[in-house]
C-alpha cells in the first residue's frame, strides 16, 4: 500500500509499505528442516521541498531483499585448484537492504548527501585457511551487521571555455560483525574516495577535445579481508569533423594498469595475501557517422520532478 502527494508547489510526498513473506525448506539425506520462515517490513520513502527554482532538498529511503544464488547454497565443493576449494552454504539466508539519503542541490549545481545503508544478513563470500592442509577455503556466509554511512560532494567548476570539470568526494565508515567459521570478528573502518572527470577543449570552436579522468580509494575492509587502496586513470580523444557528422573517439581504459585489487588477512592466526594478475588496459576506437539530417520524433513530455532533475 502506498500514497502519493503533493503540498503546494514546493513539497512532494511518495510513500509506501510492503509485507513480504518467505518460507523455504531443504530435505537432505532423509533429513528435512526449515531454513527460511520470517515476514518483513519494506518500506519507501521519498520527499522533495523545491525551497526556490535553484535550490532542493531530497530525503529517500528505499528497502529490498536479496535471495542467495543456487550455486552458494549447494552443499558441494568445488575445487579451483590444489590449493583453492569453492564450499557450498545451504544455511544461507536472504540479505536484507535498508537505505537512506539526504540531498540538498544548491544552485542547481552542487550536491551535497549523506548516507546510511544497514543490511542485516549481509552476503558474502571471503576466504579461510584450513587447519589440516594447505588449503584455502572460500566460503559465503551472512554477516550479523554491515552497516554503512557516509557523506559525499559533487563539485562542478570551469575555467573559461577550456576546461570543464567535476569533483566528486566520498567519505565511509564501515562496520562489519559476524563469524567465518571459527573466527569471529567485529571491525570498523573510515575511509574514502574521490573522483575527478576533466574535459579539456583543445581548439577554439570544440570540436577537437581531451577528456581524462581518475579515481582514488583509500584502504578499506570487508569482512575480515585488508584492501589495498586503489586507483585508475582513463584518458579518450574526442574530434568531431564540421556539422557534427562525423566523430572519431580514441579511448584508453586503466591507463596504469592499476584496477588489481590486493587483499590480504591478518585475523586470529588466519593470514593469507591475495592478489588478482590481470591486464585491464585497453583501447578502443569509434567512428561514427551520421546520415543525413536527422528528425527527433515528437514524443509526450515525462514528468521527473519527483526525482529532482
């Protein structure tokens, strides 16, 4: 059930609550037991003020449900190689997601947000070292609390008619508790990511430009895994021939080939270090071309002024 509302011409309101129920049972080896029975609450949530035609303030909250895959509920194991084995969890249950943002748009142009995101149940695969072989385990399991909150800021800006860029910053912090086997953990974590996009005019009328852009996260933590920071760096080359018919783009993707995630475990006796050999670079070239004078087909008007844009 829900509604939907509107408070002059500044105050919109779209809520909404739905009942789930879900029951499921495993019968194996002539054994048979119940492994989901539960009902939860979904709710929704979203409101937008318009305090004038440049500036808004949103509010959302939004809920949903993840189900386990057939493959990480099978009870079997599969082996990657001598050394890595892949085991089935048939006690996985379905993940539960809770999510909250507030916005505010100032000037039509910035943003700024905070967020929170609680998932009780949380999936997720991480590895173990087995205590009689050299042997690592991967394994999914449901975490009792990952909880996550942050702020974030976009930050638009020009110099001139050569540049156009956007900043974009992201602060978290983490907390994840739950068990793998035997070793319980319960860990926190601040850290963060900033992203920058660039486009660079190279020529008076604009028709020749550079975009290059990057991210940078810094140290964060999953489950009881380490992860190294990480950052990347794409570059494109952009001409467009006269009246726009014409248009070349040469693109270069991971320029530093530096989208290898690295993790490592260093928990209560557990320690183990693994990192991914990968070559994510690539180059890409498009040409397109446009054939006489396109018409755009008039079509009805969609009305997104509850998604403030």
């Amino acid at each position: 059930g829900g509604f939907s509302r509107s408070f002059g011409k500044k105050l919109t309101l779209d809520a909404s609550l739905t009942v789930r129920y879900y029951k499921a049972s495993i019968d194996s080896a002539g054994k048979k037991n119940t492994l989901w029975d539960k009902a939860d609450l979904f709710p929704a949530l979203s409101v937008v003020y318009r305090i004038d035609p440049s500036n808004m303030l949103q509010f959302s909250l939004s809920s949903n449900r993840k189900y386990p895959s057939y493959w990480a509920t099978t009870p079997n194991t599969y082996y990657m190689n001598v050394y890595s084995v892949i085991k089935g969890n048939p006690e996985l249950k379905p993940e539960l997601n809770y999510s909250m943002q507030l916005t505010y748009i100032l000037k039509n142009k910035y943003v700024l947000g905070a967020f929170a995101n609680f998932q009780p149940d949380k999936i997720q695969q991480m590895s173990y070292q087995s205590p009689d072989r050299l042997q690592s385990v991967f394994h999914t399991i449901n975490l009792d609390t990952h909880n996550m909150f942050g702020l974030m800021a976009v930050v638009p800006f020009r110099a001139g008619e050569v540049l156009s860029s956007r900043l974009t910053l992201m602060g978290f912090g983490i907390h994840d508790k739950g068990m793998l086997v035997d070793v319980r953990f319960d860990r926190k974590k601040l850290f963060g990511r900033a992203m920058l996009t660039n486009t660079i005019f190279l020529t008076r009328d604009k028709n020749l430009s550079l975009d290059l852009s990057g991210d940078y996260s810094s140290p964060a933590i999953q489950g009881i895994y380490d992860i190294d920071p990480l950052y990347s760096l794409d570059a494109a080359l952009v001409w467009t021939l006269p009246k726009q018919k014409l248009r070349l783009t040469l693109k270069g993707n991971d320029l530093l080939n530096s989208q290898k995630p690295l993790t490592h475990i260093d928990q209560q006796g557990q320690k183990s270090r693994m990192e991914l050999f990968q070559d994510n670079r690539s180059v890409l070239l498009t040409i397109r071309y446009s054939f006489g004078s396109y018409k755009e087909k008039k079509v009805k008007a969609v009305d997104t002024s509850r998604f403030g844009t």
